[in-house]
C-alpha cells in the first residue's frame, strides 16, 4: 500500500470513525482503518467492533424527526384535491429502511404514520369526493 493513501492522513479519531460508521465505508477502506489504528498502537479487538456495530445499528433504526412539513403539505395538497395528498400520506404511513445487517425497519414514529394514515384516507375521501362532483356537475 502506498503512503500516500488517502486514509494514512487521516486522524485516529476519523479512523475510528470509520469503523464506527463501517456501512458507509468500503471493506479495503475499513481493514485499513483498522491496521493504521494498530500500526499507532490503538487496541482494536472484535468486542470494540461488535460494540460499535449494535450502536451504529441502534442509531440507524431511530425514527426520523419531524414530520410536520409534510403532513401540512399533504393536507393542503388533499383540499385541492390532488394524488400528491394520497402519495404522501402513503410514503408517511408505510415508508421503511432497510439497515445493513438486512432488517427492515419503519422510517418515521408511529404517530406519523398513524398521522400519514389518516391523511391517505383523508386525501382519497376528498378525491373521490372531488370526482363525484365534477362528474354530477359536468353531466
């Protein structure tokens, strides 16, 4: 390996780093963290890896913050009678990650996706609502 790869200019704290966000990384790139570290007389054992793996996968199966941007939008979206109030509500009721160990977790808390689910069925109630009207009034 050369001496001047990228990550021998790294700091031992972006190293470890590195081997805490390992998803992020390449695998060369997280064997390499892990020999520089040793290399400068850092211990690195797998109960430190395995650690930092449980908590990097705790971290990534918390629900998303605030969603109230969209449900106010979906709802504006739903009064005019537009799909977008459906589609929002559908990605906010239903809308999962998948983290690196393959599970597949909800994205947002339950309240916003009890909230996206009212606003689904909110937003195609006035939907159709809308399509009964203009069809009674147009014929």
């Amino acid at each position: 390996m050369d001496n001047d790869y990228y990550l021998f200019e790294f700091t031992n704290e972006e190293l470890y780093e590195i081997l805490i966000k390992a998803d992020e990384w390449n695998e060369f790139d997280y064997t390499l963290a892990q020999k520089i570290l040793t290399d400068r007389g850092k211990s690195i054992d797998q109960e430190l890896l395995s650690t930092f793996k449980k908590e990097r996968l705790k971290t990534l199966s918390e629900p998303e913050g605030n969603q109230k941007p969209w449900l106010y939008a979906g709802y504006i979206f739903a009064l005019l009678g537009g799909i977008i109030g459906i589609i929002i509500g559908y990605f906010l009721w239903t809308s999962k990650k998948t983290l690196p160990d393959g599970n597949k977790v909800y994205s947002y808390s339950s309240e916003d996706r009890a909230r996206g689910k009212t606003l689904f069925f909110f937003a195609t109630t006035l939907m159709i609502a809308w399509i009964v009207v203009r069809i009674v009034f147009v014929f």
